[in-house]
C-alpha cells in the first residue's frame, strides 16, 4: 500500500460524504457522517477535517499517502482561494474552508461547487473517462452542469461556467420566468420542477390526461405516463428534451465537446428520453460538430460528488 | 535588437500576409505578398516559406530572433499535425503545412484556423488585452467566432469549437435554412448576408423602407437607415441584434467570459448596435453571470490575423 491516494469531500446540507480514490479515480473506500449544520460554520469545519483524517485511519491507507484532499459545495465561491462567500444551504458566509483545512490536515486542499466537481467526477472516472472534452447536465430539481476541457473545469471568469440550467432557450412567446429571475431558462423545462409544473399545468387546463389522477405528480410519473403513451405527457417529456437537445447544439459549436453526459432524476427516464435528446441535437447542430460527438447517461450516480472532489487534486 | 520576435502568417485566397510581432503582441512590421492560388498548393508553400524569410530579412531582426512561426488559414484542419485536410479557397487537400514549413524555417511552426487566429489575436493583443476569457465574433459574409479561455484558443473535439454563427438560435417558427444545412443559425440574421436577405425579403414584401430605392443593398445600407430612423431597417438591425445578444446569454453561462469581442464588417454600426446587443444580453441572463462582463468591439481590424497567428507561439 505505498501508492499515492486522493481524498474526496461532498458537503451537503444534511451528510458530509468522504472518499478515498487512487489516482486513476477508482473509489475505494467511502465513509457519511452528518454535517451538523445546526452547530454553525465552524462545527462543520471541523466535522469535514475530522471525517477526512477517519476515513483514511479507518483504511488500509495512511495520512502520508494523502496527496490532497478536495472539497464539493454548492453555493457562491471564490475558487482560487477556497473561500465560501455565500452558501444558503450550510449557513455559510466567508468562509476560508481552504485556508482553515490546509492548516488542520497539512495537505493541498482544492475547493470547487458542487455540480462543477460532480461533472469532474464524471469526466475523469465516470461516463467520460479517457474523453478531454465532456460537458456534463444534472437534471435534478433544477438543472445544473459542469464543462470539463482539456480534462479540468472551466469556471469562467466569476466561477459561473458550467450554469447550463440558465441557458436562456425557451423563445419569448411561451417562456416563464425562471428562479434565477430571468426569462426562458432551460431549468424552467427540463428539470424535475418544470416536468411538474408543466403536468400540473395540463391537468388544471383539463387537458386529457392520465396525470389527472396522480394525486401529487412527480417528475417519474409524467415520464412513466409518456413511457405507457399518454399524449399529454408525452409532450412533456418531448419538450423537455427539445430543449435539452437545442442547447446541446448550441453548446456544441461553442465548445465542441466529444461527450454530453446527463445525470440527475429525470435522466433515470432513460433511453426513451435519451433518443429524443439526441434528435434534436442531431437535426439542430451541423453535422462537423456532431460527428462522434455521444450523449450519454452519467454513471456514477451520487458518487459524482465525491470522485470529482477528489479528482480535483488531480485535474488542476 | 536581441530580444525575440514571433511571426504571423495569415493566408488568404488572394494575399499572404507576414506579421512581425514582439512576444506582448505588439505588430512591428508587415508584408503582404500574392497567393498566387492558381500556382498550386507546393508555390503556395513556398511563397509562405519565402515572405515570412522577407520580412525578417527587411526588419532590423535577424533570423535567430525568430521564436517560431504561426499561420491561420481557412478551412478544415488537423490542428496538433498542422495538415489542412481541405481548404476550398487555396485548393490545399492534406496539405502537410506544419511539417513543410519546420523543415523549410527550421522554427517552430503552429496551424490553427483563421477564426481562431483571429480571436487569439484580439484577446492577446487588441480588445481582449489583460483578459485571460474572451469569446470573439466576427460579424461577416457568415458569423465567425473564436473561444479564448485561460489566454488559450479552444479548438474542441474536432477543431468545430466557436462555431459561433452555427449556434441554432432562431426559434423553429422564424427560422430559415442556414448554408450549413441547418435551421436557424444565428448567421442567417445576424451576419451581413442575413441583414441583405431580411432587407430584401422586406422589400418584395412591399413594406414601406427607404430602401426600396437602394439598387443593391448591402449591410451598411441597411444600418445607415436605422440609423436614420427607417422602421424596417430599424427591425431588421434589432433582429440581428437580438440574436447576438441571446446567443452571447447562452454563452455566458456555458463559459462565463469576462469580455466579448464583437468585429467583422457589421461591427462598424458601432454604438447604435452595441447597445441594442447589450440591452438584449443584460435581459436574458442571470445576474451574476453579467456582473463585470463587457460587450466591446474588436480593435485589430485586419490586423488581428497576423497578430493572432503570431500568438499561436506565445500562447500555445
């Protein structure tokens, strides 16, 4: 056991997720305890530093083989210095996370957000391995992304890289207003919460529908409802993959990605969404960018998080 | 004279132009010579091969100053071998650039597209300077475009990456078929020919335009009556506006640049049609991703070839 080891940490509202990988993204070993939220900024801290030495006591492996430890969050951050400026979810404001674990566990720390890090983790160890270029969409209750180049994330200018939920794509006429306050969003169609929102719209229309009996509509029971041929759901779906095909395309002729991998919930649909996504990317893009370019489902399941952040001791 | 310079070589169908640039991009000298198409793709190589020796002959650097050598042409290349597998306006089919002009020069030698070069250009040493992401559009016959993230060119899976004008944009009602194939490309409204097609298309309509009574209208024509007041034109320039600004919203999300460079000939509208794209781009994205980004026009002009293709060295 003198090989090199990673460590990974996904910081969530409610369990703070660690692993260990080797240096190919190969997860080894995981460990969840809880994140304490309640206790504040610096319970939680600590909880990350303590669970990060554990993991790797509790292993085969030890502190010395740690080549750094990454960290996952969700929220407004100031990448290059490991600051959490804003994070609603861990009641976070300024937090030096990397300054305060570089000093606890002696090693590189790297902090990222969460979906960037989860698109990380699918582009070195997942459904993107051994691809450079892979641009990674989360469906989920919103829709969230990660754009991996050359192997390593792209953040932008102000960490906002990668926001493909916010792809203003739905056109004026038949757009809603989005969360994020604007216009059209992507996320206001092909997430979980648009797929609902667009079912309950049907059904308070009247429109014919089998979704009128589902008492609380899920994003699955719309796609189980298109799956058994409802027309009314059907369309739902249809639409939600139209948008997830144009923006695709657009993507793909700014960044020409060889791989669109999509996770979350509402990928659980499937090849039956799978197919719609990649005809409309197929009739939408020009065929230079669509050669050899694949949609696929992410693999890595929740376990995204947790590789990514490791990986990002690698991949930077 | 000892410190290094870098030469830039941008070969159109009719003129080859050499650039000498200092390594921060500054264009010292130029010299354009003929093509010489008609000659075939071996008196092509060495016309290149000879002027870019010229230049240096006629400048007070010598040969060994000489850092490398960097050339931007149009058409579909092998960029990491610098083969131009096809070139339509130089006739160049798997034309070994790279390796001819390395052996010729004995200098580094890098290939990459003329959009591409053109962008590098701008970001390096024009309207993008000291910014490390930039997205270019150049506003032409079509809509090119380049990516600059991290002072790098993004070439893609397949050298297609910053096909900006082929971003599917035009929503299926309004769309027209666009010389790729597709439909809705943002070149088929916002490039010149796209801003001719809607003039023209106006006036066979019968609509009332002041330039009904232009005999051959070109882009400017249009944009000068919109300027003038003319409702038509004015339509028309909105629309081509509206389009950038939508595709640029897109891509702030995606890849979060700080700056976007706007040049080609339909730039030249200047401010009257720099606000309308920044009033459409401010609507349509989220607020954090257009905190700090500017919208500005390119510098270079015709330049920003030669200086972008002496760049290749630089930032490669």
């Amino acid at each position: 056991m003198s090989e090199k080891i990673v460590v990974g940490v996904d910081i969530g509202g409610t369990a703070i997720k660690v692993g260990i990988c080797d240096l190919n993204g190969e997860l080894l070993h995981t460990y969840e305890g809880p994140t304490e939220t309640e206790k504040g900024s610096d319970a939680i801290c600590n909880n990350i530093a303590n669970y990060a030495r554990l993991i790797v006591e509790q292993s085969p492996y030890s502190w010395d083989q740690v080549e750094g430890v990454g960290i996952g969050v969700a929220g407004f951050l100031d990448i290059p210095n490991g600051i959490i400026k804003f994070s609603p979810n861990l009641g976070f404001r300024n937090v030096p996370l990397k300054a305060f674990l570089e000093e606890r566990l002696g090693k590189k720390v790297l902090v990222n957000n969460d979906a960037n890090v989860a698109a990380l983790g699918e582009a070195w160890a997942g459904a993107g391995r051994g691809v450079d270029h892979c641009v990674c969409y989360t469906l989920g209750t919103g829709v969230g992304g990660g754009i991996i180049i050359g192997g390593r994330i792209v953040e932008g200018f102000n960490g906002m890289a990668g926001e493909l939920g916010h792809m203003s794509i739905v056109p004026d006429l038949e757009a809603i207003q989005c969360g994020c306050g604007k216009m059209g969003c992507l996320e206001t169609v092909s997430s979980a919460t648009g797929i609902i929102r667009m079912a309950k719209d049907a059904v308070e229309r009247g429109d014919r529908t089998s979704l009128s009996f589902v008492p609380n509509i899920m994003a699955k029971d719309v796609i189980d409802a298109a799956k058994a041929g409802d027309e009314v759901a059907s369309r739902i779906v249809a639409r939600a993959a139209f948008y997830l095909g144009k923006s695709m395309a657009a993507v793909a002729v700014v960044l020409n990605p060889q791989r669109f991998i999509i996770g979350g919930g509402v990928s659980k649909a499937g090849e039956f969404l799978f197919e719609q996504i990649r005809e409309v990317f197929q009739k939408a893009t020009p065929e230079v960018a669509v050669e050899g370019v694949e949609i696929v489902p992410a693999i890595l399941g929740n376990n995204a998080g947790v590789v990514g952040a490791a990986g990002l001791i690698i991949r930077s």
